[in-house]
C-alpha cells in the first residue's frame, strides 16, 4: 500500500514538473530591437534601441549594432539614454533616492573592426570597414534592483557620410543579452535561451522613377510619331492641310455668280427697267398720243419740199 501511495505521489510530481516546463518553454525570451531611419536634410538618421520584455522582468541588458563606416559615422556621445529611465527621470535624482524611477545609466563603447583579435562587439571575419557599437543598459552609476520597462532605451543618431545602397544600409544587431534585477541571465544570444532582437535599417525612402513600357528611359511619344509631335494623318511632318488643297493654305471658294453671269466673263448685274447700260433715262412714253409729237417735223419737210 505504502509503494502504491509513493508512485502516486511520484507520478503527480513528475507531472507538475513536466507542466511548468512546458510552461517556461512557451514563454518568450525578451527581444531588443534597432529600429529603421530615414536621414533628414543634414544626413542626420535618429535609431531608436528598445526593449520588449514578453512578461519578463529585465533588469539590465546589452547588445552591440554593427555598421558599415563607409556610409555612415558614429561616436559614443551621439547615443544618450532614454531620460525616462536614466539618473534624472522627470528631473529627480537617483543618485540620491534610486526609488523614483528605473535609475539605469548607459555605458558605451565603439570599435573599428578588422583587426586580431577581433575587438568586443565584432563578428568572426569582420573586416576594417565595419565598425561595432556595443551598449550596456545596467544600475552601475546608481546600484539598485529596478526593472526596466518595455519601451525606448537609447538612441543613436548616426551620420550618413557616404552613398546610401539602393536598398538601405543595414544595422546589425548582435550579442543579446538580458538580465534579470538580480543578475540572473534571462537570454543571450550565444546560450541555450537565445534573446529576440530585429536589425534596423538607414534608407533613403526615394522611389525610382518608373519608364513608360515601349520608350525605356525617355519620355512617352505619340503612336506613330516616334520621337516627334503629333502630326495630322495624311500631313507627314507638316501643319494641318485642308482637304482638297494639298500642301497649302485653306482658300476661300469663289462667290456665288447671279443668273446674269456671261459665261467666261465678270458677273453682270440685270439692268433695272428705265435704265441704259450707261445710266441714263429713257422716255417710257407710249400710247396714240406719241404721234403728235412728230408733226412738226413732217410739216417742216413739206414746206422745204416745195420751195424746191
């Protein structure tokens, strides 16, 4: 009976041990991340470190950011720690009274890479155009068991000195390492519980310009003008003709003639009634009494007649 009892309670053990295992394995390491910039007007790129704790309580960290020093320059002083978690949060002093805030100060380093040994913060193979910032976020100016809380740690503002690869100039973020208030490692990025952690990213943001598809590189042409303006179908190269009057200027089609037009000649206008071609009046006199006016005339010639 007492061996019965004595696996049970051995079975029940193995399974609360066996759950709260897998309990810690589902649970996510913390992650720091270097976030992406863009350069402003004076080259100057602001990348913001942060920390994501995943329920954690972190109580100091570190991590190192290799770069490329071709393109772009950094000194220690350019990353200063976020002030809400620094020696004078809201102004206060933690120097004196660690209680009024996480009280966390920064401690920095940079080094030119290349060389053997390879100096802290450089990967395997790094060669003398890389160069590694390493910070280390910890309670070393103020001693105390504070966490820190999700959110920004420090800054960088780094330089762009040279040209900017299309596609960005990256961070890398490497040598992860996590702590709990206490000193008890949570993660590192070379232990059996790696940290999260992204690279950032220094890019332009400027989009190439797109090419119209059929005229790579220049500007679009009208179908069937190739290089040239738009010219009007059946006028290669030429201004606009009207139809029937090829190669010239529209002209005005000839004046109507009236019905009196003689055939090859100027229009001619009707003569009105009681007008000569010359202009002037014609007696329209007519009737039994145009006779009379002639008698003199014919008594006249009698007379001389007779005097003959």
């Amino acid at each position: 009976m007492g061996n019965k009892r004595g696996r049970i309670t051995f079975l029940a053990s193995l399974i609360a041990t066996s759950a709260l295992c897998v309990g810690v394995a589902a649970a996510a390491a913390p992650s720091v991340d270097v976030g992406n910039a863009t350069p402003d007007a004076s080259n100057k790129a602001v990348v913001t470190v942060s920390l994501t704790s995943n329920g954690a309580n972190v109580g100091g960290l570190q991590n190192a950011i290799v770069f490329d020093n071709t393109i772009l320059t950094l000194t220690p002083g350019n990353c200063p720690i976020n002030p809400a978690i620094g020696l004078s949060p809201g102004g206060l002093d933690c120097t004196s009274d660690t209680t009024v805030g996480p009280c966390k100060n920064l401690s920095k380093v940079i080094h030119q890479c290349g060389t053997s040994p390879q100096p802290v913060g450089c990967p395997a193979g790094a060669g003398s155009n890389l160069s590694a910032f390493t910070g280390i976020v910890a309670a070393t100016a103020a001693p105390n068991t504070n966490s820190i809380p999700d959110g920004a740690l420090y800054t960088c503002t780094f330089t762009v000195s040279g040209t900017l690869p299309a596609g960005g100039a990256t961070l890398q973020n490497i040598d992860i390492v996590t702590s709990s208030p206490s000193g008890l490692q949570l993660c590192s990025s070379s232990g059996a519980t790696p940290c999260g952690g992204t690279n950032g990213l220094i890019s332009s943001g400027i989009v190439p310009p797109t090419n119209t598809p059929g005229t790579p590189g220049g500007p679009t042409n009208t179908p069937g003008t190739p290089g040239g303006p738009t010219n009007t179908p059946g006028t290669p190269g030429g201004p606009t003709n009207t139809p029937g009057t090829p190669g010239g200027p529209t002209k005005t089609a000839t004046a109507t003639a009236t019905a009196m037009k003689t055939p090859g000649g100027p229009t001619n206008t009707p003569v009105p009634s009681g007008l000569d071609s010359d202009g002037c009046q014609i007696s329209t006199v007519g009737g039994s009494a145009s006779w009379l006016l002639l008698i003199p005339a014919v008594g006249l010639l009698v007379v001389r007649r007779r005097h003959r």
